[in-house]
C-alpha cells in the first residue's frame, strides 16, 4: 500500500506542471527505488528519485535558476535533509539540519559601578571646590 502511495505521488509529480520544491518525506523507507523527470522546451525541467535511504528532487525555473532538496541516512544513522538554491549568485543552502549552528552569544557583563566617596572624602573636595 505504502509503494503504491509513493508511486501514484511520483507520476503525479511527474505529469504535473513544474513544482517546486518537492520534499522528502522525513524517515521514509521506501521499499523499491521510485524516479520521475520532467521537462519542457523552455529548458525547465524537474527530476526527482528515491531509494536506498536517500531522495533529491530539483526543478530549473524560466529564470535559470535551479532549486531542490535532497535527504539521506547518514552512517551515524541520523537523517540529513538540505534544502539549496543555484542562480546569479552560485550556489546557497537554504536550509539544512546538518548545518553547524552559532553558538549561544553570552550576555554582558556588568561592567562596576564607582565607589562613591567617604563623607570625609567628600567634604574636602567641596571645601577644595568652594576654595579655588
């Protein structure tokens, strides 16, 4: 039932206009490899396959540009998905959760206050103020 699912989706997909993006269903096993391309005489095109513990799917758009995603197990057995873009400005991932993360920024430290002055202290800088 569940190929069955897959499959009808991928010749969908690959009857359908040009959609993007196409995501991988997350910790999907698909039991047989399952492929579809698509492409029409302006240069768009869209592909896409899976298997194997892995999936990519990618669509080149009027503009030139070209979007997709792919997903694999790595051997840690941890699923990695990536979401990416290439166009006039090359190649960017847009999102990713194999992707290093910032660490946390520290919150300021208190910088100290000025001791205030003694009443002695104080008193003589006003008499010192007053005098000169």
């Amino acid at each position: 039932a569940m190929i069955c699912i897959v499959l009808v989706t991928l010749l969908a997909c690959a009857q359908a206009q040009i959609v993007w993006p196409v995501y991988p269903l997350p910790y999907l096993r698909p039991l047989t490899s399952a492929q579809f391309h698509a492409q029409d005489g302006l240069g768009q095109f869209n592909f896409g396959y899976a298997g194997n513990n892995q999936f990519r799917s990618e669509a080149r758009l009027l503009d030139g540009s070209v979007r997709g995603s792919y997903s694999y197990v790595d051997p840690n057995n941890k699923f990695v998905r990536v979401v990416y873009i290439a166009d006039s400005e090359g190649y960017r991932v847009l999102e990713g959760n194999n992707l290093p993360t910032v660490p946390a920024v520290p919150a300021p430290l208190e910088l100290p206050v000025p001791v205030d002055y003694t009443p002695e202290v104080a008193a003589a800088r006003a008499e010192f103020e007053k005098t000169y």
